[in-house]
C-alpha cells in the first residue's frame, strides 16, 4: 500500500480559497470529481507546482511532476469542495493515513465554520 505524507502548499492553497469563499457546499463529488482529461487540461496551462495544491498527499517514493506524486484531490482545480474534503477525510481514515486525514479534517472544520456551519 501506498504511503503519503501532508503537502503543506495544498493545506495553504486551501486555506487561502477558504478565505476567500471560493468553495462549493453542495455537490456531488463522484461527478464534480476532477477526472484525468480535466487534469490533462489543467496541466496544459497551469505549472506543475499549481496542480500539486489541489492535492493534500504527497505518494512517498514517486518523482515529482507526475500525476502519481499527488493524491487526495479536494477540488474540481477552481475552488474548494465540501465533498471533497469529506471524501478525503473518508479515504484517508479507510486506509489509515493519519497525517492526511487530520489535515483534510482540519479543512473542513475551516470551511464549515467560514460558511456558518454549525
């Protein structure tokens, strides 16, 4: 299995968007999910190190500037999700990988209180 490490300019990109309400609180994440022709899409204009903050985990052993260097998606690559979060947290606690499934957490006890949350 897979270990990952927390990418700490993921957590600050999301916490900027937070700020700045640049979240979605209702969606479907299975369908808003980015997939890999949006991905494609987004690295055709955008820097590696811009893709690499849409994702919490860090693979431990892959190269960088590879799509298998990045893991816990937790937007659609132009805002935050709530779902997403959700779903990180979900995945990471599944499989145990602790350090992202705080961090996601983190997130969205962020973004809920952001958006009034209770």
């Amino acid at each position: 299995m897979a270990t990952y490490t927390v990418n700490p300019d993921a957590v600050e990109h999301a916490r900027t968007l937070i700020t700045a309400r640049q979240y979605a609180l209702d969606s479907d994440w299975g369908e808003i999910q980015p997939g890999a022709g949006a991905e494609n899409a987004y690295l055709d204009s955008h820097p590696w190190q811009d893709y690499a903050a849409w994702h919490l985990g860090l693979t431990e052993g892959a190269n960088d500037e590879t799509k298998a260097r990045y893991a816990f998606v937790y937007g659609d690559l132009r805002r935050v999700h709530r779902s997403g979060l959700i779903a990180c947290v979900y995945r990471a606690a599944e499989w145990r990988h602790k350090a992202v499934e705080l961090a996601a957490h983190d997130l969205l006890q962020r973004l809920d209180a952001r958006a009034g949350i209770a």
